[in-house]
C-alpha cells in the first residue's frame, strides 16, 4: 500500500503510487445528520453521539440538491487552534450519490491529475501552475504550458447541482463566472488555447449542460464563449468514504 498525501496534507494510505495522480484520500471522517445550513458557511449537524456541533461550509453556492435537512453528512476535524470552526462539513449522502460539497477539492484534484498526465484532453505540457494572474485583477486556476508561446488556461468550476441525471451548473446567479468566460474569450482571442473545466462532485450524472434556468445571462455567455474557441471539458467523480477520484469524461449539452 503506498503512502499519499491527502488535500489537508496528512498522510493516508491509499492505492497509488504517488500524490500526483487522480485520486485525493478524505481525512478521517466523522458522520452526523444535517439539521440546516444558514448564513452560507455554517451548517449544524447532529453527531452520531447525539451532539450537535457546528462546522464550516466550505461552498458560497446555493447547494440545491445537496443541503436538505436530515441526510447523512460527513466532516473532518481540525485541531488548528487559530481555527473559529472545528469542524468542516466535506460530504453528504443523497438518494443517488454520495456528493462533495467542499469547494476547494476541485482545484486540486484536477492539478494533481493534469499534472500526472491523467486528464487526456489536458496532456502535452511540461508545465502546470497554479493560480495564475491574468491583467491586473484576474487569476485563472491552471496555466499549463511548455513556454511562453505554447500554454493553455483552465478555469474550473465545482458542480454539484443534478437534476434526472442532468449536471447543471451555476446553481446561482454568477457574475463571477460570467467574467471568467469573458476572460477566457479574450485569452483566445490572443492565440491561447482556453478551457473550462466542470468538476461533478457527484457520481449519478450522464450529461452536462449549463443551467439556463438558474443564470440565462451564464448559459448565453457559456455558448458565446465555445463559438469563440473556449473549449468544454465536463468530468465526474468516483467518491466513498476514503477517497474521491476523477472518473470519466460526461457529454457537454449546450
């Protein structure tokens, strides 16, 4: 059994070779029941000991489909004293799937699998970096490349909203990620090579499409920006209680 480093920086055991690849290994999980989420980062949650604590939120989305009163949830536990919270809330168990909610794992999941060379679409380049500024205000979540003149931008996006088997994402109005299609538009314009990048933290999806009904104003922007050059790339997940992995490319419905 090889060592690998889980996204908190733990170490856990896991079956893979190394911390770069496609797999990210949970911290050790507790399980509770979900009384209600309020004020976006907050979730109270009843411990299987029949306490309640209450654990961060770490998802600025509505969470629709995946913050219902009553499901089975599952956090980590912080001993950081500089912490305010404790607790993080990172899974919950729907009808259909078990579903991430945390935020964070998307970018680093998909770094650590592009850097390995896991996602095809993403291969080819000797480089890949991080949080990348772009103009004076902006980042794009990975830059890969092999210098200067040969590089290709990914914005990632966490999706965690299904509906009949259907992803959609935003599950709010966003502006943000209006403005990082606008972005990406104008990287193409330059001669860059641009994706948008949908992390299905969820396993009972079989298509992708934006969700029109939510954010009009994202889905035309989503289809302008394709017609320009930004390539759409949709991937969902393989999730249990140990580890979350990227498991296979979904057709994008536009």
């Amino acid at each position: 059994m090889a060592k690998k480093v889980n996204y908190m920086g733990k170490p856990a055991e896991v079956k893979v070779e190394t911390e770069t690849s496609d797999v990210l290994a949970w911290p050790e999980l507790i399980r509770g029941i979900l009384v209600k989420r309020y004020k976006r980062f907050l979730a109270d949650v009843k411990l299987d000991n029949g306490r309640t604590v209450t654990a961060h939120c770490p998802n600025t989305g509505s969470m629709i489909g995946c913050s219902e009163p009553g499901q089975p949830v599952y956090l980590s536990v912080h001993d950081n004293p500089k912490r305010k919270l404790r607790y993080t809330w990172e899974l919950i168990e729907m009808p259909t799937s078990l579903v991430g909610v945390n935020t964070l794992i998307p970018n680093r999941l998909v770094f650590q699998a592009a850097k390995a060379g896991m996602i095809s679409e993403l291969t080819g380049y000797g480089e890949v970096e991080r949080e990348v500024k772009i103009g004076d205000n902006s980042r794009i979540d990975l830059r890969l490349s092999n210098g200067p003149g040969d590089c290709c931008y990914v914005e990632i996006k966490n999706c965690t909203l299904v509906e009949q088997s259907v992803a959609r994402f935003p599950d709010a109005v966003t502006n943000r990620g209006l403005k990082h299609l606008h972005e990406l538009q104008h990287l193409v314009k330059s001669g860059r090579r641009c994706v948008m990048f949908y992390f299905i933290q969820r396993m009972d999806a079989d298509v992708f499409e934006p969700a029109d009904q939510i954010d009009p104003d994202y889905g035309d922007g989503l289809r302008r920006a394709v017609k320009r050059g930004v390539e759409v790339l949709a991937y969902d997940v393989s999730i249990d209680l140990s580890e979350i992995k990227l498991n296979r490319r979904l057709p994008c419905r536009l």
